[in-house]
C-alpha cells in the first residue's frame, strides 16, 4: 500500500490521534509506527484484540500503563555493566509494577491476555528497588544490613562533633573573637568565622575568609579529631550508598524476555 492510499485513508491523523492517548514515550512511538496488514488472519486478531480493548476501557477505564517510565536507556546501561541511580531504579520498579497493574486487568479479556501469555513482569527485582530505594529516590537504611549500622554511626559522630560546638562558641573565651556566635562549614569540615583581627588567637586551620576580608573561617584545634570522626563516617556512608544500586542493577534483566514488550 502506497503513501499516496495511506494520506486518502488518512492513516497519518489517525496515527497521531491514538499516539495522543498513549502513555509514555515506547507506546507513543508504537501507535505512530502502525500500518496495515494484507494479512487477512492477522488482521481479525488484532481487530479481536481492538474490540476486548474497548470493552476493558468501559469495564475499566483506569486501566492501562499509568505509571510507567522510560526505562530504556537504563536496561541499555544495565546491559552494558553500569550502575544505575536510585532514580533510574525506581523508575525501574514503577514500570514492573504498572505490567503487573495491566496484566491482571487483561487477564479476563483472551485476545489481550494472549498477548502477555509468554510476560511475567519482574515482581522480585521491583521488591528488591522498594526494598532499598524510598520512592523519591533515597536510599533507605534497610538497603543493606552494614548501611542502617553506618547511619547510626554518623549521627552519633554527628551528635558528638554538635556538642564540642556547641560548648565551643559559648565559652567566654572564644565568643568574644567571634564574628558571629555560629557554626558553619567549609570544604566539609565545621569551623567557626573569627574576627580577621583575632585569627591568631584560635589555634586551628584557616579554610576561608569572607570577601571583605573581615571575617576568617577557622576549624579550631579542638575539633579536629571530631570533625575527621565525622568525615570518616560521612566517607563511609556514601561508599555503601553507592554500592546498593550496584546490587540492585544486577538484578535488572540483561536482555528483554520474548513477548515481554511494554507499550
């Protein structure tokens, strides 16, 4: 069938049309990738097909891929041996768990439910994201058994390094060369803005100045220790948060199974 019998069947509009009912991008790109078939059987099947469609949407018309992603691109990575984000995963999960959704719904409806004969979503590998990542993409404490110890650690180092702070600027000693009664950060470590005028008199690294020059930003001696305790725990934290999606990206199938397209 040529171009010319297409555009007087207005295929193209009618393309379009149903690509604007899709939703997400691989079923958008399938319903503008459609054409006729001279296959006389084939073409009863997916008239069959057509009319359970329908009368799923009136029996339900929630159905569908609501709550699918994209996730190309991430099954691409996984199959070349990267990592994947927490944000890649969960959209990972969302799309196993949008098949599940679709797959129940179609089950009543044979010439639908033919089509999803040889597909069997995923179900373990979307746990094992939910599991591990938060659905806004946070790696969760129960990720791994050595992350919620690691956690537990960084805050009490955390609560530690707060206390020497705290008692810090409040002694008289101190208070009185500082710009400000506060605690900030630079470069990852705590310090504390003294008065350019008095930065001799806090023992402790110099790790910034303000651009008026008034002010010096000094890590003082005395928190040395607790700040590299802190950095530490801090270092060991986002190494075990890195290596969770590692896990859960070997558990993304290498390569799709037949029959288990989305659209």
């Amino acid at each position: 069938m040529n171009e010319g019998a297409l555009a007087r069947l207005e295929l193209p509009a009618i393309r379009a049309l149903l690509a604007e009912q899709t939703a997400f991008a691989p079923g958008r790109e399938l319903a503008l990738a459609l054409f006729p078939t001279l296959d006389v059987r084939e073409a009863e099947r997916l008239q069959d097909e057509t009319a359970a469609a329908r009368d799923l949407m009136r029996a339900s018309p929630s159905s569908g891929l609501r709550g699918a992603r994209d996730i190309r691109d991430a099954l691409r990575r996984a199959r070349l041996g990267g990592t994947l984000d927490p944000e890649q995963l969960v959209a990972v999960s969302d799309t196993v768990r949008a098949a599940e959704h679709l797959f129940a719904d179609v089950r009543p409806y044979p010439p639908l439910a033919a089509r999803a004969r040889f597909a069997r979503p995923p179900s373990d590998l979307a746990g094992a994201i939910e599991n591990a990542i938060g659905s806004t993409g946070d790696v969760l404490d129960r990720a791994s058994g050595r992350l919620g110890s690691l956690r537990g650690d960084l805050r009490a180092a955390q609560a530690r390094l707060q206390q020497r702070l705290d008692g810090l600027v409040r002694s008289p000693d101190l208070a009185r060369l500082l710009q400000d009664p506060i605690v900030t950060q630079r470069g990852g470590r705590y310090v504390v803005p003294v008065k350019a005028e008095h930065r001799g008199a806090v023992k402790g690294i110099v790790h910034d100045q303000s651009a008026s020059g008034q002010t010096v930003f000094i890590e003082p001696l005395e928190i040395m220790e607790a700040n590299n305790v802190l950095r530490e725990a801090e270092l060991a934290e986002r190494a075990e948060v890195q290596r969770t999606p590692r896990r859960s990206r070997r558990a993304v199938p290498r390569s799709t199974p037949k029959g288990s397209s989305i659209s």
